[in-house]
C-alpha cells in the first residue's frame, strides 16, 4: 500500500459551532434579549445566528451540555463595553479560581494566550446561556 501525502483541504473550511438546546424556544429568547442576536434563519430544531464572519447554531437536542469547558468564544473588540452591557442585559459572569485561572469579578486576565495576535496574553470572561452552554469573552492583551 502505498502513502497519500497529507492534503491540507479543510485549511480553508469555515468553523461552524452548534450548541444544544433543550428547549428552543427559551434558548431564542436569551439569544434575543441578553445578547442582542436574532438569528438568520430558522427551521424546525434549528436556529442559525451569524456573529463577524463566523456562524453558530443552536439545535434541539435531548441532550445535555457538560458545561465544563468553553463550547463557544467570542472575541471582542471592546471587551469592557461588551461585559457591560451584557451585565445590563441580565447576564451573569461565572467565577473561577483555578491554577493557571483565577477570576476577580467575573474577568480573568490569562497571560500567554494568543501571542500570534501581537498580544501578551487574553482578558476574558464567561457565561452560560438558558440551555447550560459555556460560553466566553475574550479580547487580546496587547
């Protein structure tokens, strides 16, 4: 048998997250009312949003989310404005303190991440939406 070289086909593939939910229409109303997002299109057991260049998509599911690590990151450009506001709109912030992870008002501030985006490291901040998903904030330190 011979080898096949390694193909780099999905280089250019676009991410596409989906998240469970166990009831859609709750989901929908925290989507609309605490993160300001409507989705783009619907269908039955599925709403797809679409955030900058990216999409994600809640579906219906029996199931459950572990809810132990981040299902889905978005990376802001205003991180303090956005906590803010999603403060506002009802949103609570987990706390954690964790090697290598420690909280002070729901922010942490990672060092090392994303040095590849000219930073030094991350603030960031996590959430949970009305299905139990983990959801998180994140903006380059620079």
């Amino acid at each position: 048998m011979g080898t096949t070289p390694i193909t780099r086909m999905l280089e250019h593939a676009r991410v596409a997250t989906r998240l469970p939910a166990q009831d859609l229409q709750r989901a929908r109303r925290f989507y609309a009312e605490r993160l300001g997002l409507e989705p783009i299109e619907e269908r039955p057991g599925g709403l797809l949003y679409r955030c900058g260049s990216g999409e994600f998509a809640l579906f219906e599911s029996a199931g459950a989310p572990s809810g132990t690590h981040t299902q889905m990151a978005l990376e802001v450009d205003d991180f303090e404005a956005t906590v803010r506001e999603l403060r506002a709109r009802g949103v609570v912030f987990e706390e954690y303190d964790l090697p290598g992870l420690r909280t002070s008002g729901g922010i942490a501030e990672v060092e090392g991440n994303y040095p590849s985006k000219g930073g030094v490291g991350e603030r960031g901040a996590w959430f949970r939406d009305s299905e139990g998903n983990l959801l998180g904030l994140g903006q380059p330190i620079t």
